[in-house]
C-alpha cells in the first residue's frame, strides 16, 4: 500500500512536470503560427496541468494520519480532487465547443507547418506520460489524470491532421470540426467518473460490492439470527467501510466477541471491507424500526437499567450552566 502510494506519487509528479512541457511548447507554437487550435489546446493542457497538482495532492492528503478533527484521516480528500477534476473535463468540453463554433463561423488563416510540428512535440511527450500513469488505474485520480492526457494525445493527433489538411488543402473548417469530435471522446469519458465520484459522496454501495451477498455471508454464521442497520460505503476510491446490527441468540460475551472477529475476517477476506463496526444484539434487538435518514436506529421503548447505569437525581453531576 506505501508503496503503491509512493510510486504513483512519482508518476504523478513526473506527468506534471512533462504535461507542463506540453503546455509550454504549444502556446509558443500557437502563438508562432497564430493557430487558435493549438492555442485552446494549449489551454486544454494548462487545465491538464490543474488536473494533476490536484490529484498530487489528493494522494498526498491519502497519506496524512487520522486525528481528532478527521478521525478517518484525510482519504476523501482523493473523492474532492476526482470531483474537481470531473469539474475540470466539463469546463474543457465547453471551452472547445465554444472555440469550435466560433472558428466554424469565422475561420481563421494558420501556418498548418508549425501547428503539426508543435502538435507531434505534444504527442510524443503526452504519449510518455500515458505509458508512465497505465499501472494504477484503480484508483479513482488516476483513471481521471489517465484519461486527461489521452484526451490531450487524441487532441494533439487532431490537431496533427487539421495541420496537415490545411497545409495540403487549405480547407479551415477541418479544424473545429475535429474539436468538436474530441470534445465529445472526453465528455463521455468524464461521464463515468462524475458518477462514480458522486456515488462515493452519496455514501452509495460501492460498485464491487453486493449487499445481498454480504448479508447472506453474515447471517449464515452460526448462532447469528439477522442482521439490520447494514451499511457498506466507500472512504475513499481504495477503502471501505461497513457497519452492521446482528442479532445473534443468548451467549457469553466472550463467544459474542469470538463470532464478532470471525465476522470481521470474513468480510475482509471475502469483500475486502477493512474497517467494520459491528453492534451484538440479543436481548433488546431493534425489531421493524425506520433505518432510512434521519431515523434513529434504536428502539427508544423501554429503560434498560443496569447496576453500573443507575438513576442519577436531577441537577447533580451535570455540567454547570
Ligand atoms: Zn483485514
Ligand atoms: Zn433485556
Ligand atoms: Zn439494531
Ligand atoms: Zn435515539
């Protein structure tokens, strides 16, 4: 795990650093060759170069010990970072639409030379970066800075024939023309990681994850009668959570404890759900009760009075007010 996270810390910084490259050698190619093709997709890299400080230091923040103010730790700063990074993909799909119906209606003369030289620079270098980020896909980041510098080898291969066409044919609307075709390759690729983004901040099962089977792997233990107030949720893109009541018949806490642990196990070994919460009941189980937001979930029916819980007379040991 440390050393998955190192190594794509190091992945990262290194796409920086190159993406920036990229950005520097097509805004002066744009600017040489007054080609507004080279130019936004200039600006689509500097959204690039955005995307991946982002994820840098969402990774970063992954690493950052729990502490009283975040006792889960810092790892859903990655599902903030994914976020804005989808944010960023819609901000670049509108920017090339917007250029490519303004070049559509007012073509603009380019020197189709310095627009493919420029645009093979940016392919070669983004294509570096896209073999160095292949390996760590699962992570949620990652596939987004994965698919920002795809997004950007595809725009510069764009760009490389609408140079080409012009420099051969002189025939301008190629340009936007293609924008438009990449703009719509990145919004559907962004489609996918907004929704699972936005699955993980609706505390959503996570996709991997059945919760009939988990169920069933939990109320077919021994001495279990049912399980209720279940819940499996992501923390971040790599770990998760669950919660869960399981009833289970009269027994000593010591086997109660037993059976919790072997739950734990299981569920780690079968689902790799790492941190789990699990509440024994037997005696007082929550029955039918409402576990959907905002309900409590726990019977408020009776007093449970037990010797070390007794009564206290009203006004003593409260806080003073
Ligand atoms: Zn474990
Ligand atoms: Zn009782
Ligand atoms: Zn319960
Ligand atoms: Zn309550």
């Amino acid at each position: 795990m440390v050393e998955r996270t190192a190594g794509r810390q190091v992945g990262l910084k290194r796409a920086f650093a190159l993406t920036f490259v990229v950005l520097l050698v097509e805004l002066a190619g744009g600017l040489a060759s007054h080609s507004l093709a080279l130019l936004s997709d200039a600006g689509h890299v500097l959204i690039d170069v955005f995307a991946l400080g982002l994820a840098w230091f969402a990774v970063q923040q992954a690493r950052r010990p729990a502490d009283q103010r975040r006792s889960y730790g810092y790892q859903r700063a990655t599902i903030l970072a994914a976020l804005l990074n989808s944010a960023a993909l819609v901000v670049i799909v509108l920017a090339i639409g917007y250029e490519a119906v303004r070049r559509l209606a007012a073509p603009e003369p380019v020197q189709g030379g310095i627009v493919v030289v420029a645009a093979l620079v940016g392919i070669a270098i983004n294509s570096y970066v896209v073999l160095g980020l292949r390996g760590h896909t699962a992570n949620l980041n990652m596939r987004a800075a994965l698919l920002h510098v795809t997004g950007d080898v595809a725009a510069s291969i764009g760009v490389v024939i609408a140079g080409m066409v012009i420099l051969l044919t002189h025939w301008l609307y190629i340009d936007p023309l293609l924008s438009i075709g990449i703009a719509a390759l990145i919004a559907y690729g962004a489609w996918g990681i907004v929704r699972e983004t936005v699955n993980l901040l609706m505390e959503g099962t996570p996709r991997e994850i059945d919760l009939a089977t988990v169920t069933h792997e939990i109320t077919g233990t021994k001495k279990v009668i049912g399980v209720h107030d279940l819940h499996v949720w992501a923390l971040s893109s790599e770990a998760m959570a669950l919660s869960a009541h399981v009833v289970v018949d009269d027994c000593p806490l010591g086997d109660a404890e037993h059976l919790v642990r072997d739950l734990e196990q299981r569920l780690c070994d079968r689902f790799s759900i790492g941190h789990t919460t699990i509440q024994v009941e037997s005696c007082h189980p929550c029955g039918d009760i409402e576990h959907g937001a905002g309900a409590h979930n726990h019977p408020h029916e009776h007093v449970i009075v037990t010797s070390s819980a007794r009564p206290r007379a009203a006004g003593s040991g409260g806080p003073a007010r």
